[in-house]
C-alpha cells in the first residue's frame, strides 16, 4: 500500500498555537511531543513501507514538512503552488504515483487528525486496501459517538461480499450527507448505518485518476498538463502554469458523491479532527478534577473541566469549563462551549494587520 | 519634610508577578510603566527634597532598590539585617534620620501602594507634617468607600486646633479599630468618622523615638547599640548583632495604639494597598466592555467584568470576571472574587520545592 498525507490546510480554528507559518499539521496540538503530520505518518508504520508514503503540501510548507518527517525524501514531497482544495491536491498525488506504479492502492488521509487507537486504524485501513484492490473506492467511515453537526455523514446499505474474507466489514455506500442540523443528527444516530465523513479513503490510483476524468474534465485536463512535463527540466514552470487553471474543488463532492463502485468499513479508534480548541477533551485523558491538561503543568484550586495547553505553569482558581491556551506570544482563554469564535479573534487580528500573531 | 519609604514586605498576594525575588514593590504592578516603589518615591516630588528621601529595605533588596531609585545616595537606603515587622524598621530609619536633624519631621510610607489622585495626596501629606510639628503623630486616614473587612480602622473624634490654619482638617483619634467583621464594617460606614488604617503617617523623629523607648524598651534597646555604632567601621556587625534580639512587632500595635498625642487627616485620593489582583479593578480604569487591562494587548468577544495583567496579547471569548496575570514563567487564571487563594497557589509550589516560581 501507498499512502499520501494531505497537508494543504492552513486552518485558523486552532489560534494561537496554529499560525501562518506553522500551521495546526506542524504543531504538537495533543501534547504527545509529535506535531499532527509526524503522528500521522508514525500511524502508517508497518502498514506502509517508508518510501510508498508522499506527502502533498503547499510550496511553502515543503521545508518544513522534510524537517519534521526527514524519512522522506525529495520525491516523496509533492507540493502545490497554491491550495486548490482537496481534489487537485489528490489528483496531483496521484500521477505521481502512477508514474511510479500504475496499479497502485493509495490511503488519502488528511495530516491533522488525531486517532488514539493505531490497531483499529490500521485494521480498518488494511481492510479498505483489500477491497480498494478489488475496484473500489473504499473511504473509512467514523462511528459516531454523538449526533455531529459539523461533519458531513456516510450512509451504509448493505455488507459486500468482498467482506467476506476481510478482517472487519465493509459496506457499500448509499449515499453521501451534507452537515445535517441537530434533529437530523440525532436521527441519524437513533437510525444507526451512519457514520462521519473523516475524509481518509483507500482506492487504486489508476482508479480514481479515471474518476477524475470522468467527473471533473477540466481538473482531468490540468493533470495531463502536469504529466506531460514530469521528469522534465520545465517541470515546475509547467507546473506553476497548470495550476493556475485549477480548478478549486473538493474529493468528497467532485469525486466520491458520484464515483460508480464506493465502499466504506468502519474506523472506531477514537478519531477527532481537533476542529477546535474543545476537541482536546475527546483525545486527551481529563484528571481526577476532570481538567484535561494537553500540554503544561497545572496547579488547580476549585477548578474543574477546563481545557490547558500551555508552555509554562498555570494555576487555576475557582474556574471551571474554560479553554485556557498559552504560546510564546499569544494567550486564548474562552469558554470551551465558545471556542468555534477563535476564527473570529483571528479575523479581527487581520483587520488590525497584526501578521506576526497570524 | 523627610520621608522613609517602607520597602521591607515580600508579599505572596501578587504572585505571579511578585516574587522573591522581585517582590511586588519592585514591579510595575498597575501596568504605569513605574514599580510601586518608584511611584511612591515620585509621589513625593516637590514635597521631599530628594537628599531627605530614605528607604529600609531588606539587606538584599539593597541593590534592587539603588537600581530602581537611582536617586538616592548609599546613606538613604537603610538595610535591615531581617524583617522584624514595621516598628524596628521605622526605628531603625528614625535613628538614622535622628543624627542628621533631630528635629526632623518625616513621612512613613509603605512601599507598595497606588494612590492616584496625587494632588490630594500631597495636600493631606503637608497638612500631616504642619500638624506633626506642633507634637503629634499624624496618621492619613483613608476614606473609606466600601464596608471593607481587610483593612484596621480608625475612629476620629474632634477636630483638632491646629487644624485651623491647615489646608485641611485634623482630627484627635478617639482609637485605632482590628479588622472589622462584615456588619461591623457596615455600621462604621453608616455611623462615619471611620476611616481606613493605610499606614501612612507623619511625626518628630524625637518623638517617634521617646514614643518607642516608652512603649517598647526592648526595640529602644536595640536602637540604642545599633546607635552607638553608626559611624564606625563595625556598624554592620553591630546591626547585624543587635537585630537578633530585636522583637518583631508592628508600628500599629506597638507604638500608634498607645501614644499620647494621636492625631489624623483623612486621605481621599483613590489610594488602594493593591493587597490581591481584584483590587487593579479600584484603580485601573475599565474599558468599555467593563474590562481593566492593566497591561498588555487584548481582544475580546462576549466578554465582561475581567481583569487582565499581560505580558502578551490576550484573547478572550465568551468569559466574565477572571483575573487573568500572565507573567514569563507562569500564569495565573482565576475568578476575580477568589484571588485570596494565590497565597494557597504559593504555599502549594513551596510545598513542592518549586523555588524557581516563587
């Protein structure tokens, strides 16, 4: 197996600790002493042979991201002019990988999310290989452990028969689901046979790169661009120059919502997206007062339920439920049922141009 | 007039920002760009010519205070061996004062105060040294704006003569009250003539002097060798020497509750003894969202009633009345009506040998 790490994003929900220039994927946000993308790619060892796994990252980040994961090498590296969301940045990957084996089975998984369990994750991944090899493309469906509403959803219908002789079940999809409201949500979950959209699937590269073709011609025609000049001495210039016409364009509604043959085996191994400074408590362990410490240490008089991720001492005084987050030149502190806010704190720094804190 | 600036406490009240070693009259507190100690000394400009300002300060705040006050001379930086309470220290200063004018009148201030109306101040200090010529201890008393139960009060009785020709008036001191307990506070504010011990006082060096060999011969004891030193070249081993038998007892209980001729001046100027953070609040300004930013850059979102000492920006989302005191090494959150219990925070650290936070 393959694997490609998608590490375009450059997410502001995780200010102060995530920044223009270290984004959430470079930054040790659980406190486990590993940034997000070297967990990720620690997560593959022993499922995926250190010179099959590639990366997909913007110009800028490529030196940050060979400092962090120094297993790889050049090549391995594949990096976007721009962000031209998730689809051209799959697309991309893949004629890379093509190249090297057209019948290649490749697991696309986002760099920044956090899953505790590595046995289930790999289970599941290898599981999603096998069918993927088979024809399909096999996405990795979250059990949902409350009714979401900040996820897209994954309905299953029935079990395959490529399942049979697989480690865990896999099932055909019957349909992809927008962010639903709560009711909906709660329905879902009272209906059972949904699952959250994690954005992680496995599939043969020839596969999707006819998917592409088919659904999205014009992304289709970039990469034959791209293609062409790979190897070439003109191949960043050609390059730059394909990109420009990109389309911007999602996997999950350019792709998967009308690719023909969709699987989908479930993945429950803790999995967060650490979408928010709240998230922390689903990953990391709260103490006896049920202060959920990431990062830091902490003396706590009459506090319970907070959140801390700090790099110094924090002492806690009568407070209870706060999100208390501490960098070098930046201090958060919210209430942890309001921490979805953070992206407008950042919005207001850029109004004020203040760039060093962005 | 001279003055003597009590510089000798080590408070744990303020921690993080005071430490041991830089103790909470050395550090920009009210976020005015001046340690405590350099706005008590500035206070008194134009009212204390500069070569009449001393301090007493721990032997090894010595050098901070020389730092801090570039102003003053080796000769008006008066050390004590240890902290021995108010009444040694001032003695100490008077029989320094004492050699050089025995008819000196001299303020006594306490190092760590904010008092913002300086105006007033000054008016009420040199109404204190008129009255304290004619013979008596002048002591400033706060006007009270709340019931508080943290502070001693005192109770005036009749206005004095002297007090005709003052700016202001002078009262006799009928007595000198404990720290009262909620309804008693209540009933001194309702009944007036009550007002706030702040510790602040002026009189004769003489008579400061004949007051402490008649009410504490033991201190008058020591003050006499440390006396018969001064000058030589074994001052510094005869302080040292007499200071081990030196008694610790405060200049309240010692010497103002049973002098013979007691009189006060009220004081109403803002003053605050800054004794924990939710007392920023009573002399820093709020801003428009109710919040006092002491120091540092903040933004804010749904968020109301806060105070904020900051080395750093600071964000706050959707959160009410914290003190929020970030310093290089540590960081204090509390709810503001609860920041009595960093002295329980300090106690903590010290139970757990952490020296380097004290």
């Amino acid at each position: 197996m393959y694997a490609v790490i998608l590490a375009g994003g450059s997410g502001t929900r995780l200010w102060p600790r995530s920044r223009q220039k270290q984004p959430k994927q470079f930054a040790d946000i659980i406190g486990n002493g590993e940034t997000l993308i070297q967990s990720t790619a620690s997560r593959l060892q022993g499922l995926v042979p250190e010179d099959q796994l590639y990366v997909v990252v913007g110009e800028q980040y490529a030196a940050l991201t060979a400092e962090q994961l120094p297993l790889l090498t050049p090549k391995q590296i594949v990096t976007e002019p721009s962000g031209r969301n998730t689809a051209p940045a799959i697309g991309l990957a893949c004629i890379h990988l093509y190249q090297r084996d057209p019948s290649a089975v490749a697991a696309f998984l986002p760099a920044d999310h956090v899953i505790p369990d590595r046995a289930s994750f790999q289970r599941a991944l290898s599981c999603a290989a096998e069918v993927a090899a088979t024809g399909y493309l096999v996405t990795l469906g979250i059990t949902p452990t409350f009714p979401h509403t900040g996820y897209g959803y994954i309905k299953s219908s029935h079990e395959l028969a490529a399942s049979a002789t697989a480690a865990q079940p896999v099932y055909a999809v019957e349909r992809f689901l927008e962010k639903p409201d709560q009711r909906t949500a709660e329905g879902f979950l009272a209906a059972g046979g949904y699952f959250w959209n994690g954005g992680i699937f496995v599939c043969r590269v020839d596969q999707m790169l006819a998917e592409i073709e088919r659904q999205l011609p014009e992304v289709y025609g970039c990469l034959q661009q791209i293609t062409a000049g790979l190897g070439s001495t003109d191949a960043a210039t050609i390059l730059t120059e394909a990109w420009q016409t990109m389309p911007s364009i999602s996997i999950d509604y350019g792709v998967m919502e009308g690719a023909c043959q969709v699987a989908m085996t479930p993945l429950n191994a803790g999995w967060s997206d650490v979408g928010s400074w709240d998230a922390l408590a689903d990953v990391v362990p709260s103490n006896a007062e049920q202060n959920c410490i990431a990062k830091g240490e902490t003396l706590t008089i009459d506090s319970q339920g907070n959140i801390i991720y700090s790099e110094r001492m924090v002492a806690l005084i009568g407070v209870s439920d706060l999100a208390i987050i501490d960098t070098g030149d930046a201090l958060l502190v919210g209430h942890k049922s309001q921490m979805q806010k953070v992206k407008n704190v950042v919005e207001q720094l850029r109004n004020q141009g203040r760039v060093e804190l962005l």
